[in-house]
C-alpha cells in the first residue's frame, strides 16, 4: 500500500521536486491567538522520506484541559466527551486540500482523486484555467478536496516563477467564507485577515472589484503579504489592498465603504491551547482569554458600521466558546435594532450537502435557538472545526 501511495505521489509532486508523498499527521503550533488552520503553510518541508501515520507526541495543558473541561461540559453536556477525544488526539485530524485556480491544477486534482480524496463542494462545474479578469466574465468556484483519514499533503514550497498549487486548511474554515457569498465586483474587508487562508478563499469564489485585507500585526501582516504573493496572480493583486490597521478602527475610517466584511476574529484556539508549552503559557492564555469577547464585539460592531446598509458581515471563530460566538453576537443584535441575523442552514448547508462532512453542536430548543452555526470535531472522519460563523445583515 506505501509503494503505491509513494509511486503515484511521486508522480503528483514531480514539478516540485519531491520524491514521494509525505502523508503525515501535521504539528499543531502552540501560538497564543492564532489560527491552527495556518500553520502547515510556513512548516519545514520533509523531502524525499516516506512517512508513515503516527501520533505526534505533544503534552497535554492540564490547566487548559480543566478549564475547558469545566466550561465545555456545561456548554455542550455529553457532546463535549466525543470532541474532547478529538481535540486530545491530533493524530486523527484531518487536513484539506483547498486548489489555486490561478495555478494549473488540472494534474493534482486527477492525483488526489487517485489518492482517494473526494470533493467537499458539489462542483458545478471544473474551474476553467486561470485568464486575466479583462478577459474573464466568471469567477471560479471554491474546490476543496478532503479524506475521511488523517492524511495530508506537504506544505507547498514556493517555487520561483509559479503560483502555489494548493492551500492547507481545515475544512470547515471554508464555511464562513461561502457564507459571505461574495459576488462579482463587490467590495470587500477582510478585517482580520492574517495569514491570509480565507482571503485566497474569496478569490477562488470570485472576482472581487475590490478584497481590502487588514491585519493589526506587523509581523502577520508581512506574512499575509506573501501569502497574497504565493497564491494570487500580478493582476489580481491590483484589486487588492493590504493594510496594517486596528479592526476597530474602521467603522470611524470606513463608514458604509464595503458590500461584505468578514470578521474572523481573534479567538481563544482551542486546537492549539490544549497543547500550550508549558503550565505559565497555559495560565496566561485563561487570563487573555477573558477580554477576547470585549475585542470581538468592537471588531463586530467596527465591521457593521464599515458594511453598507443591506450588505453583509460574517461573524467568525475557530473556538466553541459560547463567550466568544453566540453571546459576542447576541450582544450587538441587543443593541443594533437595525442588524439582523440571517439563517445559513438552507442556503449553506442543504444546497452544499454540507452535513455530510461537517458535525453541528445541535442548538438549543427555541426561543433559544442562538444566532449561527457551530461546526465541533464530533470523532474520526468528522474531525473539522471547532468553527462558529454568524452572518449579520445590515437594513438601513
Ligand atoms: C483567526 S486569525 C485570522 C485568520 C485569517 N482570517 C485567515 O483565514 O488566515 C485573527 C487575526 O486577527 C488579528 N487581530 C487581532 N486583533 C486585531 C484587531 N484589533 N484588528 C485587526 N486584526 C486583529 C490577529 O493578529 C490574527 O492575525
């Protein structure tokens, strides 16, 4: 079974020099507030050695596991037990494979079908190879290929003179991007949008007239410059802005500037916190943890004041926190008479088939049902999220 997977890897990889397939469970990073899903884009590359699936051995937060224990017991009752298995063990989550369709994908596409993956999106039709948008009347369509199993590819490697072929991510941090529903030459803000992962998403989906990328950190906001670099043509990088600004800021700076505005906002990481580096970094991360849903609101409240009345903000985390998603949103509803929440489950989930892949924590019986949709890593073969998103209509 290796000798196959390696020799039709080896074929898959040729263009970038690698001699096999590295399907191996991927290091988590540890990083306070970033984001698990962007990590496996900047890792250390491990050519030319056939890998087999083992455990990453990483130390468990005990001071971390006892908070989320307390708290997620009573957030999500015995549904906690089946996420909690799959958060502690990295060995079984899953990784996907979202395509360039700015790069020619034409022959990775053809191998990941060979390796067993399938689409996570019903595919209207096969993205058509990359023209310039003067000569392009459509936008693409968003393809991602995922597996049942834990495999994953390598890391891209940038290779000078071409886009980068694919992007790693977890799957269901496509949601919120689909659930922004960008159209043809709609203005848009990525309002927190390092590294860069669902800003290269909305540009599979379509052609922005304008994707506003802002990151408040300098250092992230470098790397989401080369990422924009990596996986986006010289001229779509012209309807592109990246700025280093607060979020918060843009409410005041931008009033009513933009159709659509993603916050996918800083957010404790569940993934990543339960394996903090030591006790110290744990503690510290609780202690941080408790003034994140204040910058949420602000960030929120910043995006619906930058949106124009009857456009769009989609509201994002990576955590299961009800602090962090449901309550930051019901929230701002409280005070917003003229924000609204709009349900994704027909137009996001049904059109797409979605619930075939992806778990959602069950919501609460009404009038309680909360505003959005929280994807949890429910067990194997289902180890997507954790992933809140929430869009919010702006009516006048
Ligand atoms: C979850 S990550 C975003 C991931 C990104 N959207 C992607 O898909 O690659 C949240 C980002 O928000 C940034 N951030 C934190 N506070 C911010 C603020 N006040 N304004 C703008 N960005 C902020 C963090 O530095 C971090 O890069």
């Amino acid at each position: 079974m290796s000798g196959i997977r390696s020799s039709l890897s080896s074929i898959l990889f040729k263009r970038v020099g690698l001699r096999s397939a590295l399907l191996t469970p991927r290091k988590e990073s540890s990083t306070c507030l970033s984001d698990p899903r962007e990590i496996s884009q900047d890792e250390p590359q491990e050519n030319g050695i056939d890998h087999k699936l083992k455990s990453p051995r990483r130390k468990v937060c005990q001071p971390v596991l006892d908070h989320f224990d307390a708290q997620y017991t009573a957030e999500l009752g015995s549904l906690w037990t089946s996420v909690r298995s799959v958060l502690l063990n990295p060995g079984c989550w899953q990784y996907g494979v979202m395509m360039n369709r700015f790069a020619d994908v034409q022959e990775l596409r053809t191998r990941l079908l060979e390796l067993g993956y399938c689409s996570l999106l019903p595919q209207r039709h096969t993205t058509p190879p990359y023209v310039p948008p003067s000569h392009s009347p459509h936008g693409g369509s968003l393809e991602c290929y995922v597996q049942r199993g834990p495999v994953r590819l390598p890391a891209p490697r940038h290779e000078p003179g071409y886009l980068k072929r694919y992007f790693l991510l977890n799957a269901a941090s496509l949601l919120p991007v689909l659930a922004l529903g960008v159209a043809e030459n709609e203005r848009v803000l990525d309002m927190c949008s390092a590294p860069g992962g669902k800003a290269v998403a909305i540009l599979q989906t379509t052609c922005p007239g304008f994707l506003h990328c802002n990151e408040v950190d300098r250092h992230r906001c470098d790397w989401l410059s080369k990422t924009l670099e990596s996986y986006v043509p010289a001229d779509v990088m012209k309807t592109l802005r990246v700025t280093n600004q607060d979020g918060r800021d843009f409410g005041q700076t931008h009033q009513a500037a933009y159709d659509k505005v993603l916050v996918d906002a800083p957010c404790s990481n569940d993934r990543s916190w339960l394996f903090s580096p030591s006790e110290l970094r744990g503690h510290q991360w609780l202690k941080e943890r408790q003034k994140l849903p204040a910058l949420q609101t602000q960030l929120l409240r910043s995006a619906l004041a930058a949106v124009r009345p009857g456009g769009a903000v989609v509201y994002s985390t990576c955590t299961l926190s009800q602090a962090e998603n449901h309550q930051v949103v019901e929230g701002v509803l409280a005070t917003c008479p003229w924000v609204e929440s709009e349900d994704l489950q027909e137009e996001l989930l049904l059109a797409n088939a979605l619930s075939e892949h992806f778990v959602f924590a069950p919501p609460p019986p009404a009038p309680l049902w909360p505003p959005g949709l929280l994807v949890v890593p429910e067990r194997i073969g289902h180890t997507w999220g954790p992933m809140y998103l929430c869009r919010l209509r702006r009516t006048r």
